[in-house]
C-alpha cells in the first residue's frame, strides 16, 4: 500500500484482518505504520446502534431463513461461505483467529 493509505479493521474484535492491526479506542484511535494509517476501533458498530443493528439485521436474515428451511449442518455444507463464518460447533473453537486471539486450541470445522 502507498503511504498515506488508511486501514479501517472493524474485524478487530476477533483477531482483526489485516497485518498490523491491534486495537485502539476511541480516545486514542488511530496510528501509524510505515506511512500507512490504522484506525482498530473495538466494537467500532456499537457507536451508531440502531443503524448498525440494522445493517446486520439486513445482511444476516437470509442465512437464518437459509438455516431455517435447510438445516443448519446442511446449510453449512451448502454454502462453504457460511461455514466459514462459524466459530464455534461441539464445545471447540473451530474459528482461527478466535482461538488464537482467545489463547484457546483451534479445531477444524467437520460437518
């Protein structure tokens, strides 16, 4: 990336998605890597609520109407980008990041 680019990981709260991120606040939100600029806010949604419940509540309905009619295990193996969104199936973390970020053992997802 050009130095001047800027970095928003709204993901950090589960072991963010991008090299170099680690979390701020909002006192202290930004800071800089090799020119780059990260902004790492925990729980950065929850600053606008309703809007944000919104958006989810838009974005995740159809998976549970998906789950619902199918099945949750058939619905997994129907849609590998669905069952990379678990993290966690039978008692074990089956999410990468989760588990290292929680210090916890990483199982594979087996449907």
């Amino acid at each position: 990336m050009k130095k001047g680019a800027v970095i928003i990981d709204v993901a950090i709260d589960q072991g963010g998605c991008i090299w170099g991120s680690r979390p701020t606040t909002h006192e202290n939100p930004i800071y800089d890597i090799e020119g780059k600029i990260f902004c790492c806010i925990t729980n950065m949604p929850g600053q606008a609520p309703l809007q944000s419940t919104q958006a989810l509540t838009h974005s995740t309905v159809p998976y549970l109407i998906t789950m619902a009619e199918k099945g949750v295990i058939a619905a997994l193996k129907a849609n590998p980008g669905l069952a990379k969104g678990v993290n966690t199936h039978n008692g074990k973390l089956v999410y990468k990041a989760v588990a290292d970020a929680l210090g916890l053992p990483f199982t594979p997802l087996t449907l």
